[in-house]
C-alpha cells in the first residue's frame, strides 16, 4: 500500500478552486465500499487524479468513517468534505493530458 499523499495548505486550496467545477464521478451508497465501487474508484483516480465522490447514506458519522477507510484503502488524500459530496486526490505517475482534472 502507497502512503497517502500529504498536501500543503496552497495544494489544497489550488485542488478546491479546480474542484469547484466538477461533478461527482461516483455514488456511495447504502451497499457502502463495495469492490465495483472501489474498483470504479481507482480507475477514476487513474484518469483524473481529483475527484469528487458522492456519499448517499444517512449518518453524519457512517459518511466520515466510510471517507476514511475509502482514503485508506486506495492511498488517496481527502482534500474537502462539503456535504455529502468528498474531493479526492491521488497523484499518477503519467497523467494523461487529455483526462486529468490538473492538466486542464
């Protein structure tokens, strides 16, 4: 497992101004991380490096531990929570003009 990348306060604020226009890719629902949606995940972060992640489930504390174990998992770095609705980065070793969030 790759450690999380770690972002300073000016990353964060540069990824919240690019994500600002983006539309969730994903939907977490009440089936939780299943293997699709983390696969679908990581195909995601492959392409655009930042996402945004919708979380369709009823508890406040549910949403933050299902974030969590999702950053975990995949070796991601949440870089905003604002509602339902999580942005995450991951960097790739060879972005992809064309399909990266960054690039454009």
């Amino acid at each position: 497992m790759k450690a999380l990348p770690q972002l300073s306060a000016k990353d964060r604020k540069n990824f919240r101004a690019i994500g600002h226009k983006l539309k969730p890719i994903v939907t977490v629902a009440s089936k939780g991380l299943s293997a699709s949606v983390c696969e679908e995940i990581e195909r995601a972060l492959n392409d655009h490096e930042l996402i945004k992640i919708k979380f369709a489930v009823g508890d406040r504390d549910i949403k933050k531990q299902l974030i969590d174990d999702l950053c975990t998992q995949i070796s991601a770095s949440q870089v905003q929570i604002i509602g339902h609705i999580a942005l995450l980065y991951r960097p790739t070793d060879k972005p992809d003009p064309r399909l990266s969030n960054l690039l454009r």
